[in-house]
C-alpha cells in the first residue's frame, strides 16, 4: 500500500459536477490501495472575487486579515470535496492547513513554511480517512493564518509529500503536463513524458504557469517525484524528477515565455563601489524581486543600469529607487512596463556551443530586437517588447525542432 499525495486545481474543481469528478477520482486511487492525502485550491476563480471584495470594502486592506479572507477560498472547496466522498460511501475529513501542521514565517501573503508537524494527519489516516487539505495556507507560531502566495497549493502538497514521505505528489491541473511551450502561442508544441528538476524550475521561473517554482525546488530537495497530468482525462503526464534521458540532453526541451516583466533604467550612474548595494538593497528590504540586472560599460565613471521586476511591483520599485536616485547623484530613472521574455531551457546546453548564436539568429530573422540577455547554465533568457513575445515563441520553437517528436 502507498501513500500518494494529489493536488487539485481551481479550475478542477470550480463548481459541484467538478467536485463530484474530483471524489471519483480520488475513490479510484484509495480503491487501488493507496492511502490518500488530497490538496486543493479554491474553487475557479474565487480567489479573484474574495481580492475584489476587499478592495471594495477599503483601499488598503490589512495585511492579516487579508490572508484570513483569502484562506477561505480553500476551505470552501475542501470541505465541499469532502463531503462529496461522504456521499458516495468514503471515509473523509477536511483540514486547513494549520490543522494538518504547516508553520509558517509571518509574511503575510508570501509565508514560507518553517516546518510541518504531520501528526494530525497521519493519525486520520491510521483511522482510515482520506484527508483533504486547503492548500495555499498555513499558520505561525502565534497562530495566525498566513497564505503562501500565488501557486502556493502545490508548494502544499509538495511540502506535504516530503514530510510524509510519500511515493509520489500528482499536480493534477486543467492541462495534460508539461510542454515545450505555451500550446496557446505555438499550437505545435509537444507534450514532454518526463523532464528534470532542474529544467522545471527553469521553466517554472521563467514563466511556464504549469508548476510553481517553490513546489519544483521541494520536490528536488527532497526527491519527490511529481507528475503533473489532468483532472479531465486519464491520459499520461509529466513526471518530473531527478533522472533524464540521455538521449535528449542534445537539445532544448522547452521554451519559457512571460509577460509580468518592467523594465527599469538608472541613467547616469556614478561609478563607484557601493553603488550597486545603495540600490538593490533597499529594493531587497521592500520585498522587491529584482531578476535580470544589466550594467553598461563606465565611460568617464559614469554608466547606465538596468534591471527588472514584475509589472505589479513597478510602481513599488520606483518609489523605492526615486529617493535612491537622489542620494547617489543619478540624473534620473526611467521605466518600461511593455516587456516580456522568452527562454530556451535544456541541460544539454551544458558545454555545448551554439545555442545562444541559434537563438539570437532565430529572433534576428523574424526582426525582433533584444534589450537585455541573462543566462544559467541551462537557459538563455531574452528581453524584449512584449508584442513580440508571441512571435518570438513559435520563431524559437521551430528553430530548435521541438515539435519533432523524441
């Protein structure tokens, strides 16, 4: 007998019907055997409408009582799927997440787990239970319920899977796994059957929206195998874990694109030591995530730097930097909030030549001109106009042949 974790989605279970589909399957997995611990989200888009509300109530929502509101969102689906499987003759019990022991730090909104006392789980299902938890939330020392950002149910049932020591977590999604690419921008991408750790959280952090980020760096550090399928079908997935075949690491395996990119220039920079901590820092202790950082050659020590972040953080950096600005004798700061960037993902670009040269080529063919350029040893990363990013995607997917079959 195993212990699976699953996680459901939104989308799967965004009204009743859904929710009885979801117990269905669920049933077939505790029928086989399995002891079953499931994660969800809140219903559809019920997240959104709770985040409306608030802001309609007052501009400036508290911090803790936004994360209570919002961790409501889960609870409604887990204890509706619960009932569901009550229903057709299963054993189950929904817990919040402070009730199935996940601690977090008190950032509200963005809470990282510091540790998950797993007792009260293991105990239900010693009684036999299938236990829903409402991902996405936690609870500190001083038990305060906190949330764990966007995507943060699958950093749930990840995080779950390890202390638990499961054989597997299954992210059950609206999509059948992961792809080479968006199928929404290139119609011919291609299901991969698996893909490593490390490739996924490239991908994840570079803007595939299938897994995130957080749940992907768990899994490696704990050696938790994930498959990412759909709730919908019974077809294959994704399994993500820590092998890869040899015979695909020659190429690319994905490519990456997102558009929650700004772009800001500090003009006229002193170039001095220190400058760049007078900047980054206080960007830092304002909870500002800084990604791709390009500093122009010093001509008579004096130089331009660019960097970027998320388009709903902008207007936050900029009130950070403008004061910034002032104190190091910058001339001015300007920002652009229409970029986006694409990515070419691959282990095999480790110690091969010519992957950087092929994709400068393929965007240069289709006249798509590259801002900044930030690169690991497995991505390549362009910025560029976000109305091209479309382009620049399907111009990358033919150029590295993905959607020719392994």
């Amino acid at each position: 007998m195993a212990l699976i974790v699953q996680k459901y989605g939104g989308t799967s279970v965004a009204d009743a019907d859904k929710i009885k589909n979801v117990a269905r399957r669920i049933a077939a997995t505790k029928d086989k055997g399995n002891e079953v611990v499931v994660v969800v989200s809140a219903m559809g888009d019920n997240t959104d409408k709770l985040l409306k509300l608030a802001y309609q109530v007052t501009k400036r929502p508290d911090d803790r009582e936004l994360d209570l509101l919002l961790s409501t969102g889960e609870v409604v689906s887990s204890t509706l799927l619960a009932m569901a499987l009550e229903e057709m003759g299963y054993e189950a019990i929904s817990l919040t997440g402070g009730q199935a022991g996940i601690r977090t730090d008190a950032a509200y909104s963005q809470a990282r787990i510091q540790r998950i006392d797993p007792e009260r789980v293991v105990s239900e299902l010693d009684k036999g239970n299938i236990v829903i938890v409402a991902g996405f939330q936690g609870i500190t020392e001083g038990m305060d319920i906190t949330t764990l950002g966007r995507g943060g149910s699958d950093t749930t049932a990840v995080a779950l899977a390890a202390s638990l020591a499961a054989e597997v977590c299954q992210i059950y999604t609206d999509v059948e796994g992961v792809y080479t690419a968006d199928p929404k921008l290139a119609p011919e991408a291609k299901k991969l059957d698996e893909i490593s750790y490390e490739e996924m959280l490239e991908m994840a952090s570079y803007g595939a929206k299938v897994m995130h980020p957080r749940a992907v760096e768990l899994g490696e550090l704990f050696h938790i195998s994930i498959l990412v399928a759909s709730s919908f079908t019974d077809n294959p997935g994704t399994l993500i874990h820590g092998g890869g075949s040899m015979e695909v690491r020659n190429k690319v395996r994905g490519i990456a694109h997102d558009l929650d990119v700004a772009k800001i220039t500090v003009v006229g920079v002193p170039d001095r030591p220190g400058i760049a901590a007078a900047i980054f820092v206080p960007l830092a202790k304002a909870n500002i995530n800084v990604d791709t950082i390009v500093q122009n050659a010093s001509i008579n020590n004096i130089t331009d730097l660019t960097f970027t972040v998320a388009k709903s953080q902008l207007d936050k950096a900029m009130a950070v930097v403008g004061p910034i600005c002032q104190s190091i004798g910058a001339r001015e700061y300007v920002s652009d909030a229409k970029m986006g960037k694409v990515s070419i993902i691959g282990t095999g670009m480790q110690n091969n030549p010519g992957f950087a040269a092929r994709m400068f080529s393929a965007l240069s063919e289709q006249g798509i001109n590259i801002q900044l350029i930030s690169t690991s040893e497995i991505r390549i990363t362009c910025i560029i106009d976000e109305a091209r990013v479309k382009d620049a995607v399907q111009a990358l997917h033919r150029a590295f042949e993905l959607e020719i079959e392994e």
